[in-house]
C-alpha cells in the first residue's frame, strides 16, 4: 500500500526532511480539494435528477478548485511545491473573498477561513508568507466592515478592536513557529549530515586500518569487531559469522564478548533457519531486530547479556554472500536508520576485506604445503643423486678393478712421446679429491687438472701442462669442462655397452646351460649335464656334484623327502 502511495505522490524528488513533509502537505490539501469537488459534483447530479437546475456560480466555483488542485498535484510532483503551496493559498484567499461578497459566509467565519489560510502558507512555504497573509485578512477584515448584515445593517467598527489584535497574535505565533521550524529542520539536517560525515569518517578509517592489517586470518576477523565496536557508540557487542565451505551454515569466527570467546570456531547457525543470522545469510537483506518489537516472520537470535536490539547484516562480495556481522545494543532505540546505512556500506567494505584476508590465508596455507613439497622433493632429488653417484661410483670401482690396468693415456708433444700409461700427479689427485679445476704453478711450467665426472661422480681427472706465461681464459675453461664432461659420457656409456654385453653373454650362457639340462630324460643325466657345461664354462679342471646331506650319504640311506614318497 505504501509502495502504490508514494508512486501516486513520489517524493523522492525533494532531499531535505522538511521539504518532503511540505509536499506530502501540499499533496493532501490537493486530494482534499479534489474530494471536494467530486462531492459538490455529485451534489449537483442529484440537483439535476431531482429536477432543479445548479447555480451557475457554485459551477464556476467547482472548477476553479478543480483546476487549483490539478495544477497544485502537478507541481508538486514536479519538485515545484513552493509554487504549489502559493497557488493553493492564492486559490483560497480569493474563494474566501468571493464567498463573503456573495454573503454565502459571514465575515467572522471568513476570517476564521483566512486565519486558517495564514497557518497553511506558514506551513507549506515558511514564515515569509505570514506578512502578505497578515494583509490579505486586514484587508479582508475592512472589506468586510462595509458589507451589509442579514438586517442590512453594516457591521460595527468594535470588531476591529478584537479582529485585529487577534489577527495580530496569529500572525506572531505562526511566524514565530514556521521559523523555529526551519531552523529546527535546517539544525536536524546538519545533525544528520554531521553524523552522516562522522559515520562515513568512522567506516574509512576503520576499513583502512582493517586493510593495514596484514595478520593471520583470525587476527583479522578479531581485530575487525573490536575495531566496530569502538567506532560505532550503539555497538555494544559484535560478532563476525562466516560460511563453511559447504555452504549449509555459519560459524561465529570472531566476537567481542569475553564471555562468548569458547564459542568462537563452534557455535554455528544453518542457513536459512528462522534466527536473525539465518534469514539474513539466505536473503541477503539486514534484518534490524528490538526486545520490544513486532511480530517477525523470524526467531530472534539469543540476545547477549543486556542486550536490547540487534543489527544483523549480510557480508557480500559481488552477489556471494560470505557471512555476516552480528551487532547488538542495550539501547533500545539503537540504530537509526542513518546509521544502518552506514553500517551497510562499512559491512561491504569489511566483507571485502575479510575476503582477501581469507584468500591470503589460504594462499598462505598453499605456499607452506608447496614449500614443504618442495623441500620434500628436492631431499628426495639429493638422496636420488646421492644413490647415483654411489652406484655410478660402486660401478667404476667394480669396472676397473676388473680391468687390472688402469685406463690411461700422455701425449707429450715437446719428446714426441705417446703411452698408455698417466702418472697420478699431485694435481691430477687434488682434482678428483676436490672435483673441481686445479691450477697450480710449478718451476717451468703451469699445471691444469680437471676432473671426469659422471652424474656427479668423478671417476677421473684429466692434466695439462702449460707454459708458464700461458693465460687460460674463462672461455677456454668452459670449453675444456663441457669436453671433458661429455668424455665422461662417452666412457659412461661404453661402459655400460660393455657391461650389457657382459650381461647378454651371461644370459646367454644361463640359457645354453638350462637348455641342456632341460633336454636330460633322468636325474643322473640332468647332474651329469649341468656338471660338464659348467665345467666347460668355468674351465674348471674338476666339477663334483653330489645329491643328499653327509650324514645321510653316511649311512648309504636317503631321507624320506627324497626317497620313494611314502
């Protein structure tokens, strides 16, 4: 019903207070008018179906009422309502006029209506028109002096003694009245604006300082509510709930309230239960709730101790609801409605902030796992490394410790000289124990070992002797290591071409023998087969095999297990 009446008379056109209760005046007086009309319409109808014929004049009456309260509607919802008001007082002082010339009402009456006249135009445009309304009823009091009585008789002048005095006092009193209102509007409007700046100043720096705040998540939320708490006078008690990642409730995360602290983490609401904190987690609308209130379509939450009202708005990022803030007053006229709306906008920016201090967390959360996976993973990649070094190392050991000779090689330019044989220099050993580039000066000459390395493992060292004035640059370095580690992978790999070939011949050996074997009809056959390939393959000049333990062999006897089965 409300929503259809301010369709019908909008007054969001007018910002000030005072100048929205103008117009809704203006509005009524308007539809009054109006109303009037239509009955005095309707009265004339019944005079025309009862025979009779209207008067002319209450005709021309009609419509100029009519006509004043269209064109009053129309300015009005046109942010014109000071010339509204002025059109309607005009309309009325003139039908005042005309209705004493036309002795339809007396003068007293009259100047009952223009007094009436003066306290609407104090009301509707202020107390400037009280002068020119003041002159209109002198004027109207004179001009009534001379119009006859009922008798025929003018009116006596005694009249004037009480009249104007008392036109006097209500001109005073009106005046006075319409300009204490408008200082009283004008000194509310700044009441408002001033707490409306104050709110406003409140809600940035506390979301500054919210924002500032870069500590773990339950810091945040904490410092949050105290943070509310002490930026907003009606805010006794604050409490934060979040949504759990299921999205089936809520779950009080932070609270101001000492007593209320061993809840935090475990007290929950479901969504869209019939608490404050459910409703307003499913709408998404603040819900403003009192100790003395009306009937709700919701159950209000426990009120902490002292508690007279609650606040309960929605945190929102984008169109997610998130979680909401729970605020609660011993006062039971808490939280005008200047103050919801600044609490709405505080709750979006804290919603947004508690957001990201939730995501920061939660990247956190993510760099410490990926931190520790890491470091998990590069261990494994050292022990990894560490094992191939180990084998590859157990492997050369067991490879050249199997050749007899070592493999080496000197050419020696200025004698002409090529052997395979290298001596194990000092330097060529400081190169393997070191693994890294030695470069040593001697008498005649300069020494530069560096090291063969296979995935790390250094299984040898190369040396060059150069002269001693002879510099090796960076480059030249480079170029000998990156030669030098692909000879280690060439070696590497001509080991391990030897030691598959090694292996194929082994398997293949294993596979001639097991073959010969398995072609034997006979126990004494499989024996005799096996016992002469590997003494084939071992060169063995003497292979003995014998089936059963000593002590059976003894006594000329087998075991049972190896005997007849039974």
């Amino acid at each position: 019903m409300r929503e259809q009446l301010l369709k019908l008379f909008p007054l969001n056109r007018y910002v000030e207070p005072l100048d929205r209760r103008r117009a809704a005046g203006t509005y009524i007086i308007s539809a009054v008018m109006l109303l009037g009309v239509l009955l005095g319409a309707l009265n004339i109808v019944f005079q025309i179906v009862g025979g009779g014929s209207p008067d002319l004049l209450i005709v021309l009456r009609g419509v100029l009422l009519a006509g004043v309260a269209i064109a009053a509607y129309t300015l009005t919802r046109r942010a014109q309502q000071t010339l509204a008001a002025l059109l309607v007082i005009v309309a009325w002082v003139a039908l005042l006029f005309l209705l004493a010339l036309s002795n339809d009402i007396g003068v007293e009456i009259g100047f009952g209506g223009m007094l009436v006249g003066m306290s609407l135009g104090a009301l509707l445009i202020g107390e400037q028109t009280v002068l020119y309304t003041l002159i209109a009823s002198a004027i109207y009091l004179f001009f009534g002096l001379g119009l006859p009585t009922e008798n025929g008789v003018g009116r006596p002048s005694t009249l004037l003694i009480f009249d104007l005095p008392l036109l006097v006092i209500h001109a005073s009193i009106n005046y006075t009245l319409a300009r204490n209102l408008r200082l009283v509007a004008r000194q509310i409007t700044a009441n408002v604006e001033e707490r409306s700046v104050r709110l406003a100043k409140a809600s940035a720096e506390l979301v500054q300082r919210v924002l500032g705040v870069r500590l773990a998540l339950e810091i945040v939320l904490q410092e949050t509510v105290r943070l509310v708490q002490e930026n907003f006078a009606d805010c006794h008690e604050v409490q934060l709930f979040l949504v759990d990642k299921e999205r089936r409730n809520v779950t009080l995360v932070a609270t101001t309230n000492p007593a209320n602290h061993a809840n935090v983490g475990s007290q929950q609401v479901g969504i869209g239960s019939l608490s404050v904190i459910g409703r307003v987690t499913i709408s998404g609308q603040s819900i403003l709730a009192r100790e003395e209130g009306e009937a709700q379509p919701y159950r209000r939450s426990a009120f902490l101790s002292g508690t007279r009202a609650q606040l309960a708005i929605p945190l929102r990022v984008g169109g997610e609801i998130i979680g909401a803030i729970d605020l609660q007053s011993r006062d039971l006229n808490a939280f005008p409605a200047e103050e919801v709306e600044a609490l709405e906008t505080l709750a979006n920016q804290i919603a947004v902030a508690v957001d990201n201090a939730r995501l920061f967390a939660e990247m956190q959360d993510k760099l410490t796992e990926n931190r520790r996976l890491y470091e998990q993973t590069s261990t494994q990649l050292r022990e990894i490394e560490r094992l191939n070094r180990q084998l590859t190392g157990g492997a050369w050991a067991d490879y050249l410790s199997g050749m007899g000779l070592m493999p080496a090689y000197t050419i020696d330019l200025i004698n002409g000289r090529v052997e395979d044989a290298a001596e194990q220099t000092a330097t060529l050993s400081e190169a393997v124990r070191r693994n890294q580039p030695v470069l040593r000066g001697m008498q005649n000459f300069k020494v530069l070992a560096l090291p063969i390395t296979v995935r790390g493992q250094v299984i040898g060292a190369m040396e060059f002797e150069l002269a001693p004035d002879q510099h090796v640059s960076n480059e030249q370095l480079v170029v000998l290591q990156q030669v030098i580690e692909r000879l280690g992978l060439a070696v590497e790999n001509l080991r391990l071409l030897e030691e598959a070939q090694r292996m194929a011949q082994r398997e293949g050996m294993v596979n001639e023998i097991t073959a010969r074997m398995q072609a034997a009809t006979s126990v004494e056959a499989v024996v005799a087969a096996a016992t002469q390939s590997l003494a084939d393959a071992f060169q063995a000049p003497r292979v003995a095999v014998r089936l059963g333990s000593p002590s059976e062999a003894s006594n000329g006897t087998l075991p049972s297990e190896l005997g007849d089965g039974r």
